[in-house]
C-alpha cells in the first residue's frame, strides 16, 4: 500500500468505498479467533461427511462388503498398470487442504508455543485419521469406493493445510500476517479483485484441458473469429453482456479502486483501463492452449468495453446521491438481480401443467443429490459457481447495518442463503434447470 495514499484519502474522495478502519494494534485478530474457526472447522467436516457417504445407502451384506474390503488395499500400480484416477487423487487432496487449514487455525493462536513440526504433524495425523474412518465407512456404501490410497491423499491434504495453516496463523504477530491482514482491512477490493478475476478465467479455460500439443493450437487459432459481431451475436447478446461487459465493468471498477492516484487522474484511469485490456487478450491468446477453446474477438472488445465502463463511468455513477447514502442496498439489489439472472437464464419456461407435474415428481430434495450423479468436474464447477455468486451476497448482508448486532446480521445471512438454496432446485416451471 502505498504511503502517501491512506484508506481515509480514499474514503473521502470515493465515499462509496469508504472503510471503518481502525489501528491494527487495536484490532482482534479476527481470523485467529478459534472459536469462530473451530466452527468454520466443524460446519466443513460435516461437508466432507456429507459428501463421502451420499446418498447414505448402507448394507452390512458380507457378499458386498467381502470383495470392497480387497479391493481397499489395492496397490496404486501393479504390473506397471495403473489403478487409480488422477482426477480422484487430485480431488481428495485438495478437499483436506481447508481441513488442515482450519483444525491448524482452531488450535493455534498468536501466543502458542507449538513448535511447527508438531503442529504440521497434528495436521497430517488428524487428516489421517478422518480420511482413513471415512473410507472405513465407504466398505459399507454401495456406489462408493473405498481405498487407502484415498485416506492417504487426505493426509497429503491435510499436511499442506497444516502447513499453511501454521504461517498465517502463527505469523500473524509477524510481517507477513500484520500485512495480510492490513490489506484485508484497508483495501479489501485488492482481494475482490483477485476473485472477480476468477471468474472470466473459468469460463474462458472451463473444462480446462491444457494441451501443449501444436497441431491443437494452430487449429484454435484457425478457428479464430476475427471479424466480431459479424452475423449477429455468436450467443445470446444478455449472456455476453453479462458474462462479458458486467463481469469486466467490476474488474475495471475494482482495479480502478485499488491503484488510481488522483494527481494523475487521466493518465491512471488510462493505464489501469490498459490493464484490463491486455488481461482480456491475454484470456483469448490462452485458449489456444486449451482443447475445445476457440479465441473470439467479439468477447475481446465487450471484455474491453466492460474495462472502460469501470473505470470511465462507475466511478461518476457512485457519487449519485443515492449511490452514496445505500451503497450495501444497491450492491444487494444488484447481487440478486445477477444471482436470478444466473439461475433462469435462457428463460426457458414450462407452460403445460402436464409437465409441472411431472417435473415437481421429479424435485431432488436430498441437498446435492443432483451433484453426486453428475460429471465431478461439472458438479465442481457448477458448485464454485454457486459459491461466487452466494458468499458476496451473505458478506453484504452480514455487515449490512452496523446498528444490527453481528449475530443477527450473521443469522439473516444464513437464513438468505438457504432460502435461496432450496428454491434453486424447486424451479419446476423452468425448463433450464433440473428442480
């Protein structure tokens, strides 16, 4: 953060940024709070559990259970063949990460004296151990597979967690923590910039298989589209304005936010419009190296135009008056329109009541019971989505009125988002979504 650019400079020219931020020395560290985090740590367990013995078909049968049990300590190659999935290892690693993460967090503070070899093997040790129950648990669910070898990429998991766990939470008193949390506090759009540019990144590489193969390269590029707009929109023109214009108009909005310096106005507001332009080239250049991915400079230019919306306009729109005095009103309304849009687009509607019938019979009312018959890396993908859409809105909810108490605020946001949640899957008089 730059010295000469303080949060309260920043409050007072753009007040609908405007941060309650107090000193660092006076502040609780809140993510070192291990109440809330030994929470966050039980609420996550329960997911795993959740989503390890879905849809909790269980059988004591030994005729079943006989050839599962022989089938666990499967060596993971055998006569040079080899017997597990890439994608399944890469996934049980991955969901014990948060695991590690937050079991380190919840048994950590600023002034624990643990040393960091033992913290990291506590981490492994328990990542072990509920890896290793869970797959014990499996033996017993027809559709599921249990294999040691998944307990142990848990442990992986967990260990990496643990590890990551110890640097942010036992530095925290350090520089690394005290900065990280300096920015968090006094220039959150740094952090929201870095999510919103996720999301043009997913969709432009989804489903994300890199080849570095030439020939597949040079038939993208071949395939190209050069001459935008040339025979009408290649798709529904409200998708690409909002998956293009809108989602960049926030990108350009959000960098403009964190590294405009207002002694050179037209000159920042050029450089960081640059920025957004050459990260929306950069997006369609990758695609040569993903199969299946075409460049478009049709998306180029209304990714380029959103950046000039963010930076050029949303800024002149958010000293309206009414901007100003319910900026968290007006982000809310907008965060819902976008999660509605997201949900019924193409806004394809059921019209007889033959087939609201038949859809209503059909409502998966097991929550991610739909998510557990799908495509892994579709159901992954669909659920990050989902979380991107939801959690800013639960965020803004949560620290809506500062007059409300906390705990309130946090329940409202939880009772929001289950309400959105089940009515997702009850759309029966929709035909683009599965009720």
């Amino acid at each position: 953060m730059r010295k000469d650019y303080l949060p309260a400079q920043i409050a007072q020219q753009r007040p609908y940024m405007r941060l309650k931020v107090t000193a660092f020395s006076d502040r609780t560290v809140i993510f070192t709070e291990r109440r809330s985090i030994r929470w966050l740590l039980i609420l996550y367990s329960l997911f795993i559990l959740y989503g390890s013995f879905i849809p909790f078909h269980f059988t004591t049968n030994l005729e079943f259970i006989g050839p599962e049990i022989s089938r666990f300590f499967v060596l993971p190659y055998r006569n040079g063949i080899k017997n597990f999935s890439t994608l399944d290892v890469v996934s049980n690693v991955l969901l014990f990460v948060p695991f590690g993460f937050l079991l380190l967090g919840a048994r950590l503070s600023v002034r624990s004296s643990l040393a960091p070899f033992l913290a990291v093997l506590l981490a492994w040790t328990y990542g072990l151990l509920f890896g290793f129950s869970i797959e014990i648990g499996q033996l017993f669910s027809p559709g599921r597979t249990a294999s040691i070898l998944d307990a142990l990429c848990n442990a992986i998991g967990a260990l990496g967690g643990g590890v990551l766990g110890y640097v942010v939470f036992k530095s925290a008193r350090a520089k690394v923590g005290q900065r990280l949390l300096e920015l968090i506090l006094e220039q959150p759009s740094w952090v929201l910039l870095a999510l919103a540019m996720v999301v043009p990144v997913a969709a432009s590489f989804y489903p994300f298989h890199l080849t570095l193969d030439v020939s597949t390269a040079w038939g993208n590029l071949k395939r190209t589209e050069w001459i935008p707009f040339l025979g009408g929109f290649h798709r529904f023109w409200v998708d690409l304005v909002v998956e293009k214009l809108v989602v960049f108009a926030i990108i350009g909005h959000l960098a403009y936010s964190s590294i405009f310096h207002e002694s050179d106005a037209v000159r920042s507001r050029s450089k960081i419009w640059l920025l957004t332009i050459l990260f929306g080239l950069s997006l369609e250049g990758g695609k040569l190296l993903f199969v299946g991915r075409v460049p478009n400079v049709e998306d180029f230019v209304l990714n380029s135009a959103g950046g000039w919306l963010g930076v050029f306009i949303v800024p002149r729109i958010a000293t309206i008056r009414i901007v100003k005095e319910r900026p968290a009103l007006i982000l809310v309304a907008a965060l819902v329109v976008l999660i509605a849009y997201s949900e019924l687009t193409p806004f394809d509607w059921v019209e007889s009541s033959q087939e609201i019938h038949a859809r209503m019979a059909k409502i998966e009312w097991l929550p991610m019971g739909a998510y557990y018959r799908a495509d892994p890396q579709s159901a992954l993908f669909d659920l990050g989505k989902k979380c991107f859409l939801i959690c800013p809105l639960g965020f803004l909810i949560a620290g809506f009125d500062c007059r409300v108490p906390s705990a309130k605020r946090r329940r409202v946001a939880l009772v929001i988002g289950v309400v959105l949640g089940w009515l997702s899957r009850c759309l029966v008089y929709y035909r683009g979504s599965e009720p």
